[in-house]
C-alpha cells in the first residue's frame, strides 16, 4: 500500500474531506486504518486519521506529500468506530475530524505547540538575538512583550524567523524503575562469598535475591525499602553484570489502594426473573433488541445489569455499561468492582487526564472486558461488543452539548445494531420518547413495579409552602419538616436534605429600586458566592466584588436573594445545633476524592443530615435513611423549557427513591410553592404512567416530542441587528423549502439573549417526517461558510436539543 487518506485535524467546511498523502517506504505496511499521523498541510504540520489505505491515488504523483510522522504503531480506532464517525458526522452535522476526536480520551486529543524558529544563516539584529541567545527556536509562550511579538511579526514577514506548529501529546507512560536478576544464584553465592565485609549494602541486595524465589524484576523503591540500601551499592552490584536495571511501565490505578469484596449474585424476585430471561434470549440468540427496564426505585435494577453482564463476559464477549457522571458514586464503581474484579476498567471526570489514559489503554490493549463510564465511555474501543446497557436512561447529562452534539444512547444502539447484540435502557422515571417507543413496540418494555423484598414506597407528604408564610413561618424549613428532622434525631437514624438548585441561582437585588447586578458580557445575573463575598457569572467567568452600595441608587439595602447550601446549613446549625450535618456541593467535591469521603463518612454514620444538591439526588444507598426532605421542589419547573414538568417529576421520583430502602419504612417531606402542579402532585404516588399520559397531552396539544423531532438553530454575532437578521433570512429560507407539515418557531431572542458579548437568536423547527432537512441545513451552513463577510457570525444546528436556553 502506498498512500494513505487522512482527514486533517482541521476544522473548515471545504477541507472537511480525506487527503491522499504518501507513505514513506520505511513504513509501507506499518501504516494502518484508524492510526494518527502527522502530515504536512500548507506551512504547518498537522494531526489526522488514517481512514484508508490503497495502491494508487488519482493526483498527479509530484503534488502528493509524504506522511510526516506516525503518532501510533497500532490502530487507534476499530473499523467499527471509523464507520460510526460517518454516521455521526452526518448524524449531528459536525466536521469529520470533530467525530473521530470524539472517540479519543482527552489525553490523546492534539495540542499544537507554537514554536518560532531561526531560519539557517540569518543574522538576528538585538533584542532577538539577546532573547535567542544561540537556540535555533524558542517557544510562542515564551513572548509576551508587545514590541517584541511585533518585532517578531515584522521578522517572520522579512523571511527571518518561521513559525513552527508541533504537534504535542499530553500523555506520557507512568514508568518505574525495576531491577532484576541477570546471572545465576549460583553466581550470586559466590558473588556474596568474595565481597568484602564492608560492603554491607550490596550482601544485603545479594542475599534478597538469593533467600526469595523471584524470577521477575522487583521495583526499586520495595528493593531499597527492604533492604535498606541505597543507589550506590546497587550501582557497584550492576556494574559486576549480576543485575540489571530496567524501566517499565505501570498504570496509573485510581483504585489501588482500595480492596473490593468480592459479591456473589443475589437470588432474584419473580419480576427480576422474568425480565433477566428476557435479556437472556436475546443474548442467545445474538439479537438486537433494545430493551427498556422500568423499575421503582430500589427494585433491583443493578443486580440485572450484573447478572446479565455475568452472561456476556462468560460468553467471551465485552460489555459497556454507562451510568450518568453524577451517580458514579463510589457505591457504583464498588458494585461492578466486587463482581467483576479487575475486568473493569472505569472512565469518569474524577479521574486525572492521565489515569483516564491509563484506563483507556487497558481497553484498547484488551485487558479489561468491561467498561463502566460516563457519556464518553460509549465508544471504547471493544471489538467484540455483546451488550450495553445505560442506566437512568433519562438522565440529560448524556446529551453532549457541543460539537459533535451526539446522545450517548443513539450511540449505543447504532453501535449494537453493528454487532447484533442488545441494550437496555433502565430508568423508574424513563424519558417520554422512550416509554412511547415501548408503548408503540419499538423498544421491549420490562416492568419492575415492587421493590426487592417488596419494601414500601416511601410515604410522601406536599407541603405548601405558601400557608407556612401565611402562618408566620419565615423559616426554610416547614414545621412538619422540622419536627420530623428532631423525630429523626432521636431514633438515631439519618436524613438526606435536598436542595434543587438548577434553574435557579442566588441573585443580588437592591431592596429600594429593584436593581439586579448583571454580567456585562451576558443578559444573565451574577451569581453571589459566599467565599470570598464575589459575584460571578457561570456562562463566561466574570466576577467581581460585592457593592458595599447600589450601582443604580446607592442605597445601602443592596443584598443576596436565594438559598444556597451554605445559608441552608448554617440555619441548621441554628435550629438543629446538636445534628451534625455533612454539605456535598460544588465548593465542598472540587477536590479529588472529596465526594467519595463525604458520602463513606456518612455511611459510617459520622453524620446525621446529608445536604447537597443534583449530586445527591442519585445512586445513594444507605440502609439507616429514614428522612428525605426537598427544600424546593419547583424552582426547575419555571425554566422556560418544554422539559420542565417531566425533568421535575424525574427529580422528585429519584431523590424520593432515596429513603427507606431497607428494613426501616421511609419518608419524603416536599415543600413546593405549587404543589398543585401535576409533576409535584403524582410524586406522591409515585404513578409514572398517570404522569406519562397528562404530560402526553400537553406535548401533543403543544406539537412538541415524542409527537414532532425537533431541531434547533441558533445564531451569535456581536451586533445584534446582524445576528437578528441572518436568523430571520434562515428562518425564511427554511419556510419556503420544507413541508407544510413542519413548524417554524422565531425568529427570537434566545433565552440568554447575550453571552461572551455575543448576541444570540435562534430558530426551533418542529417536523415529523423530512427527508431533506439534513441536506437543506448543510446547504444553509455553506453558503454562510463561504460569506467571507461573516466571518463573525457563528451558526450552530442541534439535531435533538436538550438545552432550549
């Protein structure tokens, strides 16, 4: 094979396409589909992906560059995976190259490395020549001065200095030192006999290798701990020829220092039974399927995802298992680790970049069989796939929000399809497209509706917020709470306090002219932060100090509305002052392994009142938790979002799933400021399917999914008559060329009209069957794509919105 199709790391629409370059004769037959390599493309040298290899090209021989540099002996990609980035790439309307970066764990995304370089035999005039000081290059980083970057451009122009492009990994192989033994212990005792009895270091390292029955290389640091020697006796001893030292690589294991006991299957209820033989048969008989798993909360779902796991692995096959980035608790990771020991490997943001580079490659090297991860873990690269399974499937943290805006779960059942095997979806509150599916027999509906050991529901009270202010209760807390939480304490058992923060934020308002302190960059309030007293904004990362006055009236009466965990906790230091209370929040888990030390403190009964946020709402299992109480149940349901109702209910459902989960009978206390509202009321019977049939209505009255697809458009310029109006001629491009069938909304604002100083509008169709709105809207990017005039403007198209802000 002599050339080789690479699509370059570059992101332009014209250059979206495979390049033929030529394959050095060193390497001819090395080069391999699904490799990186480093090529040549105009003045700089470029990542991409091999995605052929063939005899011949149709270019003109001379005009075809040579491969630079191969970044990979073996293919880093399957065929499988290179396929799916086809899909993907039209799927989600991305660039080629944004598909196939996807697949890669961070570690081994490309980074280009600025470098300015001498040219040969040119005379640098001062302050370069000082700055040079006789290196041939220097790093772009390493100019900061305006005069001297100018000087440098004024350079580069005179043909003097290049600019050079490297491309840098950020993945470096952990290696340790190990030394092993290179003659005989014959030679060794008599290496020990003719030493002499000064040298008490190396008869120590001597007679460590002669009493233990090592035939491999022992690590040095354990050699040096053992023995108490140093450097300098080892050197004298592989000088001698007896040893030898080498380098070798190791994993870096988030999880070694942790021993997991080993589980056994649990026997299963007549339900589990039925829905595992179900699965079973499908694995049989090599059938995709996509099944949906709905069961309550604590019905055992896991324990099918082991069981049938178990099926796969002894069948000789792989697994991937996705569960949502905020319920990757420990518990979770403990669970599949107890059963399956060291066939899994774990992909999660908690990790370092380098121990997710380590994970991946036990997965590429095929050394694990089973994955465990959050949305990116959808595309290790198993060859021989015999399941996968995504577990609160409804979750929409596996909707990936920018390019390529693929979902984890579209993913998976293309990738199943692929290798004729099934998925299952689990979830007590699906999403409505997907209990449709299985209503109408797409997918195949499981039914779980008991928890295991057929333990009650929790019982739930609503509490109307409204009445305690009209009874004078000016606290967060409503007096049937409060009187549980004193109840709680003294029966020793534990609660779990949630507060819902999403949507919703702590503001600061002036109390006499209304005044509301925004991000000058966004139309979006700051958010206050206790420590330190700033003000920031979440969309760019602004911040500021809190006025002592207001900007507007200068009135003093300038303060923070809304509860943060903070507030929350230090009012229940006040009413509850002998309750010891654990916060779990973004502030409290940013440090690696905080989050799992607060949740085993808690477990170990450290704590009576766990109080967090979403990062509780999942995945939690204590035995001693008898209390769940919301703070604030509605606070999502006012988001302008079609969603809303259904992810309150969603929310609602799981953090009530946290209480009485095993022999103690729980209890759910929400207090919500609209407690008539159907999404608050049906919690409280824990009833989806009377939730699925209202919020039905509502979507189809509303013509919003699973009745219509949606696609969702969305212009950002810095002027706002400019990103108005393109959104307006989009608008009614799209009108004149799709069916009467589809519905145009806007042009409009979009939600946060201005971030980054970018002024936002968009455009959401509603259709149901349009063969050619892909091409139309390819077609639209074009043409806006080759508008050397809008080089301001960005467009960006989401297929399968889950973010209308």
């Amino acid at each position: 094979m002599n050339f080789a199709e690479v699509i370059v790391d570059v992101t332009t629409k014209n250059l979206d396409r495979p390049f033929d370059y030529r394959i050095p004769d060193k390497w001819k037959g090395m080069v391999k589909k699904g490799m990186r390599v480093i090529v040549p493309f105009g003045p700089r040298k470029v990542q991409g992906f091999v995605i052929n290899v063939k005899d011949d090209s149709h270019l003109p021989k001379k005009s075809v560059k040579y491969i630079a540099e191969m970044i990979d002996l073996t293919p880093v990609l399957t065929e499988e995976l290179l396929q799916l980035s086809d899909w993907l790439t039209e799927k989600t309307l991305s660039y080629k190259t944004t598909a196939l970066q996807a697949m890669l764990p961070a570690a081994m995304k490309a980074k280009y490395a600025k470098e300015i370089k001498v040219i040969k035999n040119k005379p640098l005039t001062e302050p370069l020549k000082s700055l040079f000081s006789g290196k041939t290059s220097l790093s772009y980083t390493e100019f900061n001065d305006h005069d001297v970057l100018k000087l440098i451009q004024q350079q580069v122009q005179a043909g003097n200095l290049e600019v050079a492009y490297k491309v840098s990994q950020k993945t470096n192989k952990k290696m340790r030192k190990t030394v092993a033994l290179l003659g005989s212990k014959a030679e060794l005792q008599k290496a020990l006999d003719e030493i002499s009895p000064q040298a008490v270091k190396q008869k120590a390292i001597l007679k460590f290798f002669i009493e233990k029955e090592i035939s491999q290389s022992v690590p040095l640091k354990d050699l040096f701990e053992k023995t108490g020697s140093s450097s300098t006796s080892l050197k004298a001893l592989l000088q001698k020829g007896l040893l030898q030292e080498n380098e070798e690589e190791v994993y870096r294991d988030p999880f070694q220092d942790k021993s997991f006991k080993k589980t056994e299957p649990l026997s299963l209820t007549e339900e589990q039974t039925q829905a595992y033989q179900a699965i079973s048969e499908a694995l049989e008989k090599k059938r995709h399927d996509v099944f949906l798993l709905h069961g309550v909360t604590g019905s055992g779902k896991t324990e099918i995802y082991l069981q049938s796991i178990e099926k796969v692995l002894k069948a000789g096959k792989e697994a991937i298992v996705l569960v949502p980035e905020i319920s990757l608790t420990p518990q979770m990771v403990k669970r599949f680790k107890g059963r399956f020991g060291s066939q899994v490997a774990v992909l999660h943001s908690g990790l370092s970049t380098g121990e997710k580079y380590d994970e991946w490659r036990k997965i590429h090297r095929k050394e694990v069989r089973l994955v465990v991860g959050a949305r990116s873990a959808i595309f290790a690269p198993f060859e021989n796939l015999g399941m996968m399974i995504i577990d609160e499937e409804h979750e929409t943290s596996y909707k990936q929000e920018e390019m390529p805006r693929y979902h984890a779960k579209e993913v998976a059942i293309q990738r199943a399809q692929y290798h004729k095997c099934p998925v299952i979806l689990g979830s007590a509150t699906p999403t409505l497209e997907s209990f449709a599916r299985a209503k109408k027999g797409v997918y195949k509906l499981l039914s779980l509706k008991y928890r295991v050991n057929y333990q009650a529901m929790p019982d739930v009270s609503i509490i109307d917020m409204r009445n305690e202010l009209r009874n004078g209760n000016r606290s967060m807390f409503s007096r049937e709470l409060m009187a549980d939480l004193e109840q709680m304490l003294e029966k020793g058992e534990q609660a779990v306090l949630f507060l819902n923060k999403r949507g919703y934020s702590s503001f600061v308002m002036c109390r006499d002219c209304g005044y509301v302190i925004q991000c000058p960059h966004c139309e979006i309030s700051l958010t206050y932060h206790r420590a330190g007293q700033r003000l920031k904004c979440h969309y760019c990362g602004f911040e500021t100090g809190m006025p002592a006055t207001c900007p507007e009236c200068t009135s003093e009466h300038i303060r923070y509305f809304g509860t943060g965990t903070q507030r929350v906790e230090e009012e229940l230091n006040k009413v509850l002052p002998q309750a010891r209370v654990i916060r779990m929040d973004v502030d409290t888990t940013s440090r690696k392994g905080a989050h799992e030390k607060l949740l085993s403190s808690f477990g170990q009964g450290k704590a009576d009142i766990l109080l967090g946020t979403q990062m509780i709402a999942k995945g939690l299992d204590f035995e001693n938790v008898t209390l769940v109480g919301v703070l604030s149940a509605d606070t999502m349901l006012h988001i302008p979002d079609f969603r809303a109702a259904e992810k309150t209910f969603q929310l609602m459902t799981q953090v009530s799933g946290r209480a009485g989960r095993h022999q103690k009978p729980g209890r759910v206390i929400i207090q919500s400021y609209t407690p008539s509202h159907y999404s608050i009321q049906l919690t409280k019977t824990h009833d989806y399917e009377a939730f699925f049939q209202q919020e039905m209505l509502h979507r189809k009255y509303q013509a919003y999914p699973p009745y219509y697809y949606l696609a969702l458009i969305t212009v950002s310029h810095e002027e706002v008559t400019k990103a108005a109006l393109v959104t307006e001629k989009i608008a009614q491009y799209l009108k004149k060329n799709i069916s009467g069938d589809a519905k145009i909304l806007g042009p409009a604002a979009s939600p946060i009209v201005k971030i980054k100083d970018r002024y936002r509008y968009q455009c959401v169709i509603k259709y149901k069957q349009e063969n050619e709105l892909t091409s139309l809207l390819k077609n639209m990017m074009d043409h806006y794509n080759r508008d050397i005039e809008e080089k301001q403007l960005i467009i960006s198209i989401d297929m399968n919105p889950y973010m209308m802000m």
